[in-house]
C-alpha cells in the first residue's frame, strides 16, 4: 500500500490494506464524528482498520470495538497500539448478534454502526431496509436500539433517504469531501445535535 496516502488519509503510519484503507474513514471525518461520543462507554461495531476505534479511544471513556474477522481485527490492535490508545479499547471478536453487552465490565453509554458495504456490483441498488450491508444496517440499528438510544449510523449516499423517515427522531448528516458526498451519519439520541439535515464538508 502507498504508505503516503494512508499517512494522508489516517494521520499515521498505520498498517492497512486495499480494502481497509478503501473502507476506512478519513481521520478529519473520523475526528467530526468522534467529537459526539466524548466522555462516553462506547461499543463499536466492524472496528475495520481500527482508524475510527482511534478516534473514538481519544475522546470516548472507554470503547469496545466488536469485529467478527480475526485478519481485521489484527490489523486493528496494531495500529491502535501504534496511536498508543490500547489501554481505552476493549477489542471482541465475534459476531455482532452474539454479544452478550450486559455482561460487558462497563455499561455502554452509546453505539457507532458503520457496516462494509457489500461490493455486489454496478447495478446494486442499496437500501436500509433489508440492508446488504455486512452486517444489515436495520438488523444492527434495531439489536443495539435495545441497549441504547445513543447510536450513531454510518450509510451509503445511494440510498434514498425517505428511507430513514420511520425510524426514530434523528440527525440526518452528509458527510462531503471536496464536494463529493462520502456517506450518511444518522444520529440518535444525545448524539443528534438537531433533528433534521444537517452537513459536514472538509
């Protein structure tokens, strides 16, 4: 991988591959997003390359980062070792759903959700409901809801936001770099600053 566009992207010399440093969220967005969960217990799903665990270890009290793929998450503990921020992260290998967050050593205050998009091609059409996303975004959304309001959405900007309409009063974001729309953060809870659209370009 070219070692200057993942110091670029994630701020470091991080470990990552194509597809996690295609997959990972740039440390300036990460940063934004992080800043919402500051002083909280937090549990992560699909830590990836560990680059938003990063940014959510430095503002969060403590977050635990639940990644189902042994090869991720690997590569995850090494680059959170590398940012020095091991001693705020608990890392859980296993299946979302198979979660026992109860029995966690800490009550977790809030959620962030940001599934892989599955890569099934040009023609996909992408929708939260009955959501392709690894895990399904309304599978995930609707489990972790059970546990806390306080839930940040990651989600593609393909989806036709109407889609979002039903669910809970929330914080519909676009995210935007050099003017391109990257995704959209949903917002729950103490996590909305407002309800209703709002932006964040860099």
């Amino acid at each position: 991988m070219d070692t200057e566009g993942i110091r670029t992207k994630f701020g470091a010399d991080y470990q990552a591959d194509e597809d996690t440093c295609r997959m990972g969220l740039d440390i300036r967005i990460a940063n934004h997003i992080a800043d919402r969960f500051k002083g909280k217990v937090v549990l992560e799903t699909c830590t990836g390359g560990g680059f938003t665990t990063i940014a959510l270890a430095r503002q969060a009290l403590h977050v635990f980062s639940v990644e189902i793929d042994p090869r991720r998450q690997i590569e995850a503990r090494r680059n959170v070792a590398t940012a020095g921020m091991m001693g705020n992260v608990t890392f859980i290998r296993a299946d979302i759903f198979d979660v026992d967050i109860e029995s966690l050593p800490k009550r977790i205050d809030a959620a962030f959700i940001d599934p892989d998009w599955a890569d099934i091609g040009d023609n996909h059409v992408y929708q939260f409901e009955d959501s392709t996303t690894l895990p399904p975004s309304d599978w995930v959304l609707d489990f972790l809801c059970d546990y806390t309001e306080n839930i940040t959405l990651v989600q593609p900007p393909f989806i036709d936001e109407k889609e979002f309409g039903h669910l809970l009063p929330h914080e519909l974001e676009r995210l935007y770099i050099s003017e391109k729309q990257e995704f959209f953060c949903l917002h729950f809870g103490m996590l909305a600053r407002m309800i209703g659209a709002t932006e964040f370009r860099v």
